[in-house]
C-alpha cells in the first residue's frame, strides 16, 4: 500500500537546486510535522536538480519516518513536479509549498481550518518581501489572469496550498498549469477559500523565474486555459459496483 495512504494530508515539495534552503527546508517541515492539525507526511518531489539536491533530500528521508521523495529522471518544471506528486500519494489532502520558504508551513494549520467546507484553501501572501519588478511584474499576471478566468483569486502564485485529493487528481496539468489551480478546481465546481499567510525573503539559493518568464509564461498560458476551459469534460459518476476506486 502506499504510504501517503496512512496520512491525511501529504505536502509536495517540489525541489530544484535547492542544496542551499534543504538543512532549513527539513528543519521547518519537521517542526511542523509536530504541530500539524491534520497527520500529515511530506513528499519531496526532485525536479532534476544539478545539485547535491537530491543526496540531501535522500538523507533526509532516512532520519525522518514521515518523509518520502520521488526523482524525476529530467527537469520538467514546476508543473511536472506537482503532478508527479499527486499521481503518487493516496492521501485525504494534498499540499504544496515552494523550497524556498518565502512561505512557513507553520501556516498550513491556517488552511487546515477550512478544508471540511471547500475543497480547495490557498494562502495569500502578505506584506510580500520580493523585489520591485517581481511584486510589480506578479501583480500584472495575476489581474490579466483574473480578468481571463474569472476565478476572482488574488494571489495564484502564492505556494501554500491544500486540496482535495480527488478534486487535484482530476486536474488537467500541462506546462504552467499550476498557475490556474483556484481556476482548474471552479471548472469541477469545487469551492475555493482565500487565507492570508506570511511571506518572507529568500535566504539562500536562487529564483527560477525572471521578469520575461514571469510575465510571457502566464500570458500565454492564460489563452491555453481558456481554450481548455470550453472543451473541459465534466461528470460525476451516480453508481457502480467496482468497489473502493485508490
């Protein structure tokens, strides 16, 4: 059986470079493990890293019961990391948070409120420690977003983020989707809760994104979601007699 199952919350950790933030990165995940209001694993998620990345990460699961990892053979991107966590985890829940901890996973236990009544609970950043040109530059993707979705979401990039299991599954993921989660969820008719968390500077490692990926990348994408969006399949099965579907 797989082992996510025995949780019911499993946080991806999609890592790329990161040799930097992991000693932290582990650090605080622990720490959280130990106040979490839902049992909750991690799932860190190695997106072809360069780095010594994945040796970190490896010996971190050894020392840790509660940590699993998965490695992709070649960088994929963000996207591909999500969706290669929740391919593989069987919990009630699944969670995502960026390596870099600008966000604290001490705030998922804000989310963790809501997560009976919505089935997905997405952080918005606050007092947010970024530069200029990456607060400005997020800003302008994310209302072009929102006049193109209608998902009335504030903050898409924030990396803190509960879903349901089942709903996330059904997610049609390609490059840049994890972009229109809040939107990708609304299109199965879930419900979506907006809760402000903390935001903090980068202190070691670098960003993957600069201003022509942080702004061209999303206008794009942006025409590909609404292309999608007409043909979106939607159903809900009334009966069967397959049994418990994992």
């Amino acid at each position: 059986m797989n082992k996510t199952a025995n949780y019911e919350l499993t946080i991806i950790v999609p890592v790329y470079n990161e040799e930097g933030n992991i000693q932290r990165l582990t650090t605080e995940l622990s720490h959280y493990l130990q106040i979490s209001k839902l049992t909750s694993c991690i799932l860190f998620v190695n997106d072809g890293s360069t780095d010594k990345s994945e040796q970190f990460i490896q010996e971190a699961c050894k020392a840790n019961k509660d940590f699993f990892y998965l490695s992709l053979a070649q960088n994929g991107g963000l996207s591909a990391a999500i969706k290669a966590g929740i391919d593989h985890i069987f919990s009630a829940y699944v969670g995502y948070i960026d390596a870099d901890l600008q966000t604290t996973p001490e705030d998922f236990n804000l989310l963790a409120d809501y997560v009976n009544d919505y089935e997905m609970v997405m952080g918005i950043r606050t007092g947010r420690k970024d530069s200029f040109v990456k607060n400005m530059s997020s800003r302008v993707a994310n209302g072009f977003r929102r006049a193109m979705t209608h998902d009335g979401v504030e903050d898409t990039g924030c990396p803190l983020k509960i879903l349901r299991t089942p709903y996330a599954k059904r997610i049609p993921f390609f490059t840049g989707m994890h972009r229109f989660l809040p939107a990708l969820i609304q299109l199965q008719h879930g419900k979506v809760k907006q809760v402000p968390v903390r935001h903090f500077p980068r202190i070691a490692g670098k960003s993957k994104y600069h201003l022509w990926n942080r702004l061209a990348g999303p206008f794009k994408d942006c025409f590909a979601y609404r292309w999608m969006k007409k043909r979106y399949i939607n159903y809900e099965v009334a009966t069967n007699n397959l049994g418990k579907v994992h």
